[in-house]
C-alpha cells in the first residue's frame, strides 16, 4: 500500500499544540488548590515576532511572526493570572530583537527569584513563540 499525501506537522502547527499543552497545564494547576499549593510556579515567556534582515545576498531571513508576541503575552498573562510567584515576559519589535542574552539573563533572573523566596517546590516553565534560535542568520548576535 502507497500512502498518497502524507500529513506532515508544520512548525506553526507543532508550536500551537505546545502552546495548548502549557495552557491545560496551567489551568489544572490554578483550578486545583492541590496543586496550586503543591508547586511553586516561575516562568520566562518569550515571544519573537521580529528578526534581523538577510546582510548577505547569499542568506535567506525569517518572515515576521506577528502572532509570537501576542502568544507569549498571553501564556504569561494565564500563568500571572493562575498564582505564579515570579515571571519574565520578553518580547521583540521593530528593530528590538529578543537575542541569546536576553534569554540567558531573563533565565538567571528567575533563577535568582528561586533561590530569594526559598521555593521548596519550583516549577519552572520555558515558553517560546518564534522560529527558533539561528545566530547570525535574521538574528542580531551579541
């Protein structure tokens, strides 16, 4: 048997069921006081909806994701809303890029948060809306 167009998961399409998976559990642990009380929730929300322009005729850039902002907002909203304890919302605009250290500097901020409250049961949660990290490429390096 021949499999005549097979389905194939785009990368948008993979990145909307993770976006469900991280709301579902969000929502199991703010609608349940169990659980709520159980964990400690931190999280940095990252959206990229702006890359850097091609500098060579040879590169090939990333399109705009005007969607990856608006996701990250509101992944981070739901979590703030939900009772988590600290958070770091990141977001790129127009000639303002979300580069490797934003990232790392935003992780060691909640990091640093965890360690301060003397959390006992942090859950830590890493969102990102975007293509992807690819340095030198429709991407500002540091």
């Amino acid at each position: 048997m021949t499999e005549t167009n097979p389905k194939r998961w785009h990368p948008w399409k993979l990145s909307s069921v993770i976006a469900i998976w991280v709301l579902v559990c969000c929502c199991r642990v703010s609608s349940h006081g169990q659980s709520a009380d159980r964990y400690q929730v931190y999280f940095v929300a990252i959206g990229s909806s702006w890359y850097a322009a091609p500098i060579a005729s040879d590169q090939h850039g990333f399109s705009r994701l005007p969607g990856a902002n608006t996701s990250a907002r509101g992944i981070a909203d739901r979590l703030q809303r939900g009772g988590a304890r600290f958070g770091v919302l990141l977001t790129s605009g127009d000639g303002q890029f979300v580069n490797l250290t934003d990232i790392l500097d935003s992780v060691e901020r909640v990091s640093r948060q965890i360690r301060a409250d003397g959390a006992t049961a942090p859950l830590f949660l890493f969102y990102f809306a975007g293509h992807g990290i690819s340095e030198g490429v429709a991407w500002v390096s540091d």
